[in-house]
C-alpha cells in the first residue's frame, strides 16, 4: 500500500503558523484526512485541522513535545469512525532534523497501534513531522505495525509543494534531454516532473501541444482523456494528427499513446476514450497531482473543477476565445488566450465568472437533452454558444501559459509572487498581458472540497 498527502495552500500555511513558532519549540497539530483508496494506493485528503493548543502541552522544548494523547484523543475516536477518517498526528520539528527520532518513533508506535485497534475500518492513520521550510514527511502504520513512509506530499497553493519519499527522489542515470531542461530549471525540475502524474483532458488544439510538452519535461504519468476521433478539420491544429487517422476515425487519444510509443520517451501514458466525468475518468484523475482542462465546453470546465475540488488538485484552466466582426464575419475582432489557476478551496471557475450559470445550464441541456434544447433553442430561450474554432497559434499560446504557470509555480522563478498569476490573458488582437490574482474563498464549489468519492453523492 502507498499513501499519500494532500492538503491545500491555506491549509499548509495554518499548520505552518502553529507549529512553526517564534519561540522556536516544537508544537503539534492533528489533521483529518478524507481517505480515497485506489487499489493499492490511499490518498488522504486533509479535511480538517485541529491544533493542540501550545498550553496543554506537559513538556514544550527546541526538540522535545508531550501532549495529553489520550484526553485530546480519546473524544475524537468516535467522530472518526463515523466519518471513516484517517488521524495524522504532525509535529513539527524546529530545528531542522530531518527524520522521525527514536522518541517519536517510540511514542507513535504506542499511539497509532491503539488507534488503529479501536477505531473500525481499513483507513490507515499516521504521523507527520513538518521542518522549518515547510516541508511534510508523513508515515503511517501497517496491518503489522511498521511504519511505511507516505510517498508522495503535495500542497496545491499559490505555489505548489511536492515532498517526496527520499527513495524515489533521485535520478541515477540522467539521459541528455534531461539535463538539458536541468541546465536551465535545475535538477529539482526533473524529480518533480518524473515524480507527476498529469490528467490532460481534452486533446485537440490545446491538449496536444500540452501533451508534447509534458512529454517533453519527461513527466512520470500521463492520463489523457478526449471521447472524439480525429476528423478532417481538425488538422489545422493537432500536433502530429495526419489525413490517415481522419480517414480511419482514429480516437485522438490513440494518436498521442501511439506516437509516446514511439517516441521512446519515458512517459506512460493511460489513455480514455470517454467524457468527464464518468466513473472511469473520476478514478483516473483523482490519482493526478495536476490537472490540465484543455476543453471547450463550461460543462467539462465545471465538472474538472468539482474533481479538482474533491481531490485536493492543482487546476489549470486553458482557453482561447475567437470573435469575429460582426458587420463584416470574415475580419477577426478578438483573439484571447486565458490560463486560469484554480486551488480548492480558493475561487472557483463559477466565482471567477469564467462562464455564467446560464451558460452551464444552457450546455448541460444540450447534453442531457439535445432535443429538448432544440426547442428551447428554436423559441429563442438558449444562449448564442456558436464559437469560432480556434487556430494553432492561439491553441499552442495556450498550452505554453498552462506549462509555464505549472513550472513557475513549482519552481518559484518569477519576480512577482505567484499569488498574481490565478488568471493570465493575452490578446492577440488588442495587444495586451495581463495577470492578476482571485484570493477570495471558493463559495460556489465549496462543499466538494476534500470530500473524495464522497462528492459523487452531492
Ligand atoms: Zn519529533
């Protein structure tokens, strides 16, 4: 079994805040995790956090913490059975050291042996320790009470943290195109981008070029995810789609698990031929760390945002919007392209206005119903949604936005903070960038948040 962390940017910097004290002792916090099982692997989500208060603590020192486990615990047993929520215990350690101790060792076996016995269910519990930069590591416990370290931590904020097991944190054998990424982005790029897995959803004119990059930065996984077949038309702007596949109606996402094959890069590549979301594609995105939207329909757009919401990801909104002129329909009037980054609980695409509550009934009755939308629409009582297709220099301009946000973000290399980069829009016609940032709480979508396979039910 693996498991691994997720938690989101606010939630980080409040357990940070507590733990991480002026006073430099060390101080303790528990969080309450969602549990997604996957065959072999646990996703906890954190759902909650409690702190426990700097006063309770028996003992408070730079490298020492005794709190009353057993008063602050026993009470919660009960909530966490009925909920079947995981327990991880963090503390943090102030200076530095960067393993468990003996100590910590000794008194988690004790702990989470007791609660693993009386608490009914097959989440797993654990224990985390936070070091002064931020970064988790986080264990739990088995069915034969060993300690088996969490894979893989990631916090999807304004900037995103992904803490990995030291075991699978190296490269051993580091091909060429890989170190040239290195020389630019240093070798970190690499563990991180080996250590992803990316859901790409949509795989037309912005997926692909999405799909090229990805493979590109040798990320670990990829899931790519498009119900069409690639036609004719479509070959103004998929990369690497020839005549043959339109003639032979082959799905899109065929192209690109072909050509990885190909290519001889290290990607994998698991491909859906589906919508989203359906049950399939729920369970293949809710393992991504990242998730790209490169579709052209509010629906799709609304449904990502719920799974990234459920599942604590990292979103990547990717658009391009063509007008043309209305008195003569042959001029272009605007071209936009548009990167919109979306954390769990901060806005969401509905609070941002990216599209309109019309405009996602208007498509969610096209789909349900398309015969019921025709009448509506034929009475006049449906939105103008006939858009121009995009060409390939909007599409790939939208790409290479979602790419470099990803990257900035993980990497931290810009002059202004990442905070200010939630929407980025570039026009083509009109000559302008612009970024600017959406710190309000997500409202719309706010009781998915962490909730896991139980947002099916909402
Ligand atoms: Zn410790």
């Amino acid at each position: 079994m693996a498991v691994s962390l997720r938690m989101t940017g606010l939630q980080h910097n409040e357990i940070k805040k507590h733990v991480l004290t002026k006073d430099g002792k060390e101080a303790a916090t528990l969080l309450f995790c969602q549990p997604v099982f996957r065959n072999f692997d646990v996703l906890l989500l954190v759902k909650k956090i409690e702190h426990i208060p700097y006063e309770v603590c028996a003992v408070r020192t730079k490298n020492y913490l005794s709190w009353p486990t057993e008063k602050i615990l026993l009470p919660k047993i009960e909530k966490l059975e009925r909920e079947g929520l995981s327990l991880v215990m963090l503390h943090s350690h102030p200076n530095g050291f960067p393993e468990f101790s003996q100590t910590d060792n000794e008194n988690d076996l004790n702990i989470l042996e007791r609660l693993v016995s009386n608490i009914d269910g097959d989440q797993p519990h654990g224990s985390a320790i936070m070091l002064p930069d931020g970064e988790i590591k986080g264990r739990t416990l088995d069915e034969n009470n060993c300690f088996i370290p969490m894979k893989k931590v990631l916090v999807a904020g304004d900037q995103i943290h992904i803490y990995l097991d030291k075991k699978i944190d190296c490269v051993k054998h580091m091909p060429g195109f890989m170190q040239k990424n290195s020389q630019i982005y240093g070798s970190k790029i690499i563990n991180y981008f080996r250590s992803l897995r990316i859901g790409i959803v949509g795989c037309s004119g912005t997926g692909s070029p999405m799909i090229e990059l990805c493979m590109r930065y040798n990320v670990g996984e990829l899931v790519l995810v498009d119900p069409d077949i690639v036609e004719e038309d479509n070959l103004n702007r998929l990369v690497l789609s020839r005549l043959v596949d339109a003639k032979n109606r082959v799905p899109k996402v065929e192209v690109y698990e072909k050509w990885q094959a190909e290519s001889g890069l290290p990607t994998k590549v698991y491909t859906f031929k589906e919508i989203v979301p359906s049950e399939n594609t729920i369970e293949a995105l809710s393992k991504c760390d990242i998730i790209f939207g490169c579709v052209d329909n509010v629906v799709a757009r609304h449904s990502l945002n719920k799974i990234t919401c459920a599942y604590l990801i990292p979103y990547f909104d990717l658009g391009v919007g063509v007008k043309m002129d209305n008195k003569t329909p042959q001029n272009l009037h605007q071209a936009t392209v548009r990167c919109h980054y979306i954390q769990p609980d901060q806005s969401c695409l509905l609070d941002r206005e990216a599209f309109s509550a019309e405009r996602l009934a208007d498509e969610n009755h096209q789909r349900d119903d398309p015969e019921f939308y025709k009448i509506l629409k034929e009475a006049g009582y449906t939105g103008n949604n006939e858009e121009v297709q995009a060409v390939m220099v909007f599409t790939m301009e939208a790409a290479a936005l979602g790419m470099d946000d990803l990257k900035a973000r993980l990497l931290c290399y810009r002059v202004d903070s990442n905070k200010d980069f939630d929407q980025q829009e570039r026009s083509f016609t009109h000559g302008y960038y612009e970024h600017c940032s959406h710190s309000t709480k997500n409202v719309a979508l706010r009781n998915f948040i962490a909730t896991g396979d139980n947002h099916k039910k909402l």
